[in-house]
C-alpha cells in the first residue's frame, strides 16, 4: 500500500528548499550571520509550512525578515510557467476528484505537486514510459494494474531508509486521479479527510494520522504548499 510515502516520489523534502533560493544575507546581519542562519531557516520554514496562529508574534525580527524574502522568492518560483503548466493540466481532474472527496480543488493540486515534484520527477515503468502516479501510491497484491519500481526513502522509527517499492501505474492521469479518490473515499483511515473543504490542515493532518506518509513532516509540507498555491497571483 502507500502508507509510507517514497521521498523520492515526492521529490524534495520541502516546498520551500526547492522552490527558494535563500538569501545571502539579512539587513544588519553582520558577524555570526553564518552560524545563526540554519537556525533562523528552520524556524522561519516551520512558520510558513504550519502557518500557526500566534506563530509570528513568536519570530526574532531577524526570522521576521527572512520569512518576508522567503515568501516573495516562494511565490515567484510557484508563479513559473512550468509549475503553472502542471496546475492548469492536472487542475480538472484535481477537480473532479476533489469534488468525489469534499475538499478544495487546490488542496489536491498540492498533493500531487508535492508527491510528484510538480510533474518533474514521475514514477517511470521499466521501459521508460509515464506511469501517471502522482500521488505516490504503492501496489499491493489486491492490486492489478501496471507496475513501476522505484528506489524510495521510508522513515521507520524516524529514521531514512532506502528500499525498492512497487507503486501504481495508470494508462493516464484521469485513470490516477480516480483511483486516489476512490482510495482516500473508501479507506476508513482516511474519514476524517473527507468533507473538510478548503481546511488544508485538516486534510493533511487526517492524511498523515492515517499512515498515508512515513515522513513525520508531511502533514505540514502538505498544509504549506497549499498556502503557497492560494498566495500564489492567478
């Protein structure tokens, strides 16, 4: 099954570090800048990724400026033409999909952006050819579909993994957006998924107490990108 989704179907490990090109330096940053910026990184990505009530209030002054140039860069490489290209192909059938679970378009959109590399980097069949699973979702033996192998990264007990995965294969991507609907709708594990509407956190925090990821982070990755997609200018 896909409950522990593959890094490498994903892509990347966060929406911000593949779509930001982080800033050499802050205002006034001067000595020890180096050696404080990781720390400021993490806390400004925690920040936009779970968009806390109260969390900017908690930001040093130093964060606060980072998070502002961290979300122009962000909304600028969302607003590319090839991540625009992906949204406005795939966006229908998020929408038909998104319709069967309750759940905003943009929040299925998200998903497959995020577990695709927005279209970058598929799941290949051994010949080559597009196996059209965006969503990450592994073939287990009730499974008769294709088949496509990829290396993966699983988290067990919180640590990396690499193992070779057996995932879905579809003729298309109507094919791939209608089984991930009927999993999400049919799956008890998921319930709490369904029927939130535009509620993204609720969405993603239902996907990963359901055991849909391994990354102990997705929840959040998830929840963040789709606030990147709704800050992103049409």
């Amino acid at each position: 099954m896909f409950t522990q989704r593959s890094e490498r179907v994903a892509g990347f490990d966060s929406p911000l570090r593949e779509s930001v090109a982080l800033p050499l330096h802050l205002p006034g940053g001067g000595a020890g800048f180096a050696e404080q910026f990781s720390g400021l990184r993490s806390e400004v990505e925690r920040f936009i990724a779970n968009g806390e009530p109260g969390a900017a209030t908690q930001l040093t002054p130093e964060a606060w400026r980072l998070k502002q140039q961290l979300q122009s860069a962000e909304l600028a490489a969302a607003a590319s033409p090839e991540r625009q290209a992906f949204l406005d192909e795939m966006r229908p059938y998020a929408q038909a999909a998104a319709a069967k679970l309750g759940v905003a378009p943009d929040i299925v959109l998200a998903q497959a952006a995020l577990e695709s590399g927005w279209g970058r980097k598929p799941l290949t069949l051994a010949d080559g050819g597009n196996s059209h699973n965006l969503f990450g979702i592994k073939a287990d033996s009730r499974w008769r579909g294709g088949v496509a192998a990829a290396l993966t990264t699983e988290f067990v007990g919180g640590q990396k993994q690499s193992r070779v995965e057996s995932f879905r294969a579809y003729p298309n991507y109507q094919a791939a957006f209608d089984d991930y609907a009927s999993l999400l709708a049919s799956n008890p594990r998921y319930h709490a998924a369904l029927g939130v509407g535009g509620d993204a956190q609720a969405f993603a925090k239902a996907l990963a107490s359901g055991g849909y990821a391994s990354d102990p982070g997705y929840a959040g990755k998830l929840a963040g990108l789709v606030a990147q997609l709704r800050r992103t200018p049409r």
